[in-house]
C-alpha cells in the first residue's frame, strides 16, 4: 500500500502506473517511466476532437500527461539538435514552427486538465493537480532555457527580413523569456541567479503560510441579535458557528475576505469596526507575533528581487519588469499615477466629508476613521439612490442578459452564436456549448458556459470566483481553432416557476469574463505563443474585458439587458440613472486607495528604504486619514510581495484607462457603433499577443492612451469642475 509521496527518483524507475486511494477522494499518483497509454484507451491524448470530459479520470489525466510531456520533451530535443547543426538553416518554420507544432497537442491536453480541476474539483483535487501541472511546467519551460534555440532565435530574428510581425513576437519572447531565464549569464552568475531565485520562492512561500496563520488565529464572538440586525442572510450564514442556526447564533466574526468585507460594511459598532479592521491589518506583523511576522521576508523578498535584476543588468526589479509590460517604463507608470491622482484626490475629499456630513446627520459624533467608512458608505449609497439590491436582481435573470450580451457582441463585431443542440461532452447536465461564427456564416471558434454553483464540485477560490479558461488556442500550423470555458458560481434558478436571477456584481462579472474569452475566441494570430490572449504584455491583460464591462455604463444597454422576470418590464429611465450614479459613488476615494498601492508597489521595487518608511511617506498623499499605528497592511499583501503583480500592481489600473479610453470612443459622434466595433475586432480581439499593445491601440484610436477618459466614466471630471 502506498502511503505517501515517493521521490522522483524512485517515482522515474516505475514501469506501470499506479493509482492508491486516499479516504475522500485523496490521490496519490505515480508517474510511469514509459506511459503506455494510446488514443484508443485515453481521451486525453486525442487532442485533435473536443475533450471527452465524460471519459477522463484524474489517473488518466496523470498517465495521458505524463506520455505527452515525454513526447513533448522528445521534440524540443529534436528541434535542438536542428538548432545545433550547422549545416541546418535556421527559419521560422522548422524551429519555431516545428516548436508550435509539439505546443498546441501538448497545451490542448493540459488546459483540458486545468478545466477539469476547476469544476470537478471533488475528483482532481488539488494535491494531485499541482503534480500534474508541474510535471507540464517543467516540460514547457526548457524551450525557453535551451541555448541552441536560443542562438538560433537570434540568428532568425537578424537574417530573416520576411518575418511576419506576428513571427517578430513570437521570436522575440522566446529571446525575452530566454534572457530573464539567465541564458546570457556565464557559468558563476548563473548559478548565484538560480540559487536567489530558489531564496526568493522559499521567502514567498514563507510570506503567504504566515499570512495564513495569523490571519486565522483571530475571531471574536457575537450573540447580540441587535449587533447583526442589519446584516444579509447570507454573511448571517458565512458568520453561524452553526449555519443551521444562523438566524438565532451564535455567530464568529473571522478575517475571511467573504466576511470581513461584509462585517464591516454592515456592523454598526464603530468600537467592533475598529477592532476588527484593526486584526484584518495588523496580520503577520510584530503586533501580532514576532514569530509570526513577515517584516524581515519582505526586506529579504525586496532584496532578492533587485539582486536578480541587476544579476541581468537591470537597474532594479521595477525597470526589469518593465520589459513585459504595455507602459514601458517606470516613468510612465509613475505619470500615469500622477495625472490620475489629481482629480482623483480632489473627489475623495469631498466625499470624505460628505459622507461625514451624512454620518453626523444620522448621529455620528465622532471623525470618520478607515473602518467606519464601508458601514457609512453603505447606508449613504442606500440614501442616495434609493433601490434595493436585491429588488434589482428581479430584473436581472440570466438568460435574458446572456442572450442580450451575445446580441450586443453580434452588432458590434460582426458575428453570431448559435448554440450546439447535439450532445457534446461535457462534465454536468447545465454546461451548454456554442458555436462563434463570422458573417459569411464560416465557422470561427467555440465556447462552453458552466454557469452555476455547485458547492463541493467546483473549485471555489471565493465566493465570486469566476474563470475564462482556454481550451484550445489557434495554432494554423496545428490546425487548431480556439476553444474556451466560461465557468461561473451564480445561483441557479430557485424553483421551476423562478429563473436564475442576478445581481449586478454578477452582471458585471458575466460582461468582464466575455470580454476576456472574446479575446481568445476571435485571434486571428495563426500561433499558439501569441494568439489570443497569450504573449500580451501583463498591464494590457484586462483591456478586452473591462471595455466590455463598460458598456454597463450606457442606459441604452442597461435597458436592453433588464427585464422583470415576472413583468416582462425593463428597468424604468429612473433606476437606470440611480444605478448608473450609484456605480461611482466613492469612486474617487476608490480610485486614491488603488493608486496608493500602484505607487507604493513601485517605490518597493526602485528604492532601498525601509519599508514601513516609505508606506508612511506615500500615505498622507493619497490617503485621507491618518495612519492608524497598528496599520502594518503590507505585511499581509501577498499580491505585492508573494504574487505575480511585484512591480505590475498598478497593471489593473492601466487596463481599466486604456479600456475607458478605448470604450470614450463610442461616445463620440464620429462614426457608427457597428464600424468601430469591428475596428476593435481587427485590433484588439483579433491581434492579440502577436503585435505590442501599444500599436495596437495606436492602430484603433490614433494616438496614445489618455486618462482623461478614466475621469470621465469614473464621474470624477464632473466632481472636480
């Protein structure tokens, strides 16, 4: 009986696959030396056909993967030894082609994998997904650490003057990847590099476990009935020591995101508020817990980082970060930071004291502070625009904005959807499959939409986790076309006589993940390291689906979307401006709290101070209250320090300005929707990765991007005049 995890070693020298069951669905999976699985006995491996969800296991997702890393291995071997012959010419197609060739089967079956541990996570949990994902990452990964491809990369790249522009990127990243791999540096330097890069992982792993821990050390019991009288069924549910008894409690407050939002948006104890804010900030500092801090880490994080940028000739982590990004440069993330903060901070302030007129009229004696500004935030939005969320959500059923959204998508780009009605394999009863076609009537991509909750089956990250999964990406040379998922935790309809009903959050989340796969679905790129979404600089990532989301700010579209599930009525003209007005309440002091820590994330990555030093330098100038002394926030912000958005925190923000941008076009009376929105289907959905963003939008609005649009769709050029 298998017990626990072998060594690689011992794991290599096994020549069958095995399979051993832990209590509840636990696997421990063994990789054979020979995988002997054929397409006729797993699905996994006939990569060619829309994926057999119905016929896979996680043993033969592990078995399937671990023949296809083998013979993906196999063939960059071979493109190698083409790459080391110097008789061999070097061309686009039989190195980086032959390369996409082995890529596109290889990814199809991973993503097929990555898909199913999304939602059936009850079957591929995560233990034995993180095993197959890695035994993938490090088989992808050595193309781009492979010296002869590397040397014939640059070699392509100098002496082939017909290459495509979409062939310029694709040789270009293998170079770029190559280079922040180490590939240049000599024998010594390499080695010193690994090693920093192997402390830098172990830090972030130790950053994110003690952030875990002391978060859960604190909670703080209630069974005040009058404490929670103004709070939601649901956070009631999330807080019930038994949520059988949720109306009658007792209930725990813990610094869950679900719940410490929540809490302090409705907790009408400013004492409570503060306490609470004040555990939810101080996790993984020294007022918790020496041993428990992660003051030293980030030093040693911040320091690990500017040592491998200057190991590869940066002159520190923020300019070597650069190089992926859309901005291009520190400077020009700092002026972004800069122009969107002067109308920005003007906003706040006279929120701030709005919102502290409205607290003292509602008999608040005392100076708003940070925790008392979600609770009085609330109840003035409440005041202000005088409609019930949850009343809302009557207008809002899933089917009728799905279909509007597919229509909207129609009249701006140019396509149209039909939805499969044979049987496609699929994971459960609800997913349905479509079908994107051009105007001609030819056939472009596909995509699955898995739209409801499934507690226990679905990978659940939080409460509104949501996921835009590829697929399949377009590979001409694999003969591939894209394939995406759409995959959603929305509530599923309550009766036979009730549809499924959403929120607005949820509206705006459907709007946003669209966008993301339109991207993907619509490439024209005819390779898989640039189609879609793949190869686009990390602050251009959510372009695509925050100008769809956008189109939630025109009461033409809220209107179309709306419709009473039992009325048949849309939203009156009313509402629509309450609900239109109500998305930029506070948008100012939102947009400051967000360019703080866009700001803070690249003074970390440019100096050398200490940390909590330059925390308290940056924060009277965006924020508007005084640091609390056990504020030690960045002790627990692991997106910053043990994430992937080190020196790209403020990516979110440059996405949502050069989107606003984008989107200021329809505005203006120049020319039809419908032209411009197939401009932005030639330019941004079909373009991809394969051109740098900033031609791009150069290519779609003629000129640079502008904060002024975010200005203006945020409310704030209105506030500040």
């Amino acid at each position: 009986m298998v017990t626990g995890m072998l060594g690689r070693s011992r794991l290599l020298k096994l020549s069958s696959s095995l399979l051993r069951f832990r209590p509840k669905t636990t696997y421990v999976v063994l990789l054979p030396e020979n995988p002997v699985d054929t397409e006729d006995d797993n699905p996994l491996l006939r990569t060619n056909a829309l994926p057999e969800f119905d016929q896979l296991t996680p043993e033969k997702c592990w078995t399937g993967m671990g023949k296809l890393a083998l013979e993906y291995e196999s063939g960059v071997w071979a493109v190698e030894e083409r790459a080391r012959d110097l008789k061999e010419p070097k061309t686009f197609d039989n190195i980086i082609g032959e390369l996409d060739k082995l890529e596109s089967p290889f990814n199809a079956a991973w993503s097929t994998v990555k898909t199913l541990y999304t939602v059936k996570n009850s079957e591929m949990n995560t233990n034995t997904y993180l095993k197959i994902h890695e035994r993938a990452r490090k088989a992808r990964v050595h193309k781009f650490q492979s010296q002869p491809i590397y040397e014939a990369c640059k070699q392509i790249l100098v002496s082939d003057t017909s290459l495509t522009e979409a062939q310029k990127r694709v040789v270009q990243k293998y170079l770029l990847e190559a280079r922040l791999n180490g590939i240049e540096l000599p024998a010594e330097k390499a080695t010193n590099f690994t090693s920093k890069l192997v402390k830098l992982e172990k830090q972030k792993d130790i950053f994110r476990r003690k952030v875990s821990e002391s978060g859960s050390r604190f909670s703080y019991h209630i069974s005040d009935h009058n404490l929670v009288r103004d709070f939601p069924e649901t956070l009631l549910k999330y807080m019930a020591v038994e949520e059988s008894r949720y109306q009658q409690g007792p209930w725990v407050i813990t610094l869950q995101p679900h719940v410490y939002h929540s809490f302090l948006e409705h907790c009408p104890s400013s004492d409570l508020r503060r306490n609470t804010y004040r555990a939810y900030n101080m996790r993984a500092s020294n007022h918790i817990d020496q041993e428990l801090s992660n003051s030293i880490h980030m030093e040693d994080i911040r320091s690990l980082r500017g040592e491998q940028a200057t190991l590869l000739g940066y002159k520190d982590f923020a300019h070597m970060s650069m190089e992926t990004k859309m901005a291009g440069s520190v400077e020009n993330v700092l002026s972004m930071i800069t122009s969107l903060l002067a109308k920005a901070k003007t906003a706040q302030d006279k929120e701030i004291a709005s919102l502290q007129e409205f607290a003292e009229s509602r008999g608040f004696e005392l100076q708003l502070e940070a925790w008392d500004v979600p609770y009085w935030r609330r109840k003035q939005k409440r005041h202000l625009f005088n409609f019930d969320e949850t009343q809302l959500q009557d207008y809002f059923p899933f089917e009728h904005v799905f279909v509007s959204l597919l229509e909207l998508c129609s009249e701006l780009f140019g396509i149209s959807f039909e939805e499969v009605p044979e049987k496609v394999p699929t994971w459960h009863p609800d997913v349905r499959f479509f079908n994107i076609l051009d105007a001609s009537g030819d056939y472009l991509a596909s995509f699955y939409l898995d739209p409801f909750q499934r507690p226990g089956e679905k990978l659940q990250t939080r409460v509104d986790a949501a996921w835009s999964l590829v697929i399949r990406s377009r590979s001409d040379i694999a003969n591939m076309l894209p394939i995406t998922n759409l995959v959603f935790n929305f509530a599923p309809p309550a009766s036979e006589d009730q549809p499924a009903l959403l929120t607005f959050s949820e509206v705006t989340l459907l709007f946003q993940k669209f966008g993301s796969a339109l991207q993907h679905l619509l490439t024209t790129v005819p390779y898989t390291e640039c189609s879609g979404m793949t190869n686009i600089e990390w602050d251009a990532v959510e372009v695509c689906s925050n100008f769809m989301q956008n189109w939630l700010h025109e009461p033409a579209v809220l209107q179309r979307i709306s419709q009473h599930y039992e009325s048949g009525l849309p939203l009156s003209g009313s509402s629509i401006k309450e609900l239109l007005a109500s998305q930029n309440h506070m948008a100012g002091y939102d947009l400051c709290s967000e360019l703080y820590l866009a700001h803070l994330d690249m003074e970390l990555h440019t100096r050398k101070n200490y940390w909590l030093d330059i925390a308290r330098e940056l924060w009277p100038s965006y924020r508007p209250f005084t640091l609390d002394k056990y504020d030690a926030h960045l002790c627990s912000n692991t997106a910053i320090m043990a994430d992937v958005w080190a020196a790209a925190y403020y990516s979110h923000l440059w996405s949502r300005m050069v989107a606003a941008d984008v989107f200021q076009a329809f505005r203006e009376p120049h020319e039809a929707d419908s032209e411009l929105g197939e401009r932005f289907r030639s330019t941004f959905l079909s373009l991809g990765g394969g051109c740098h963003p900033s031609e791009v939008f150069r290519r779609f609005r003629g000129r640079d991007p502008s904060p002024d649009a975010l200005h203006v769709l945020c409310g704030i050029s209105q506030q500040t005049t």
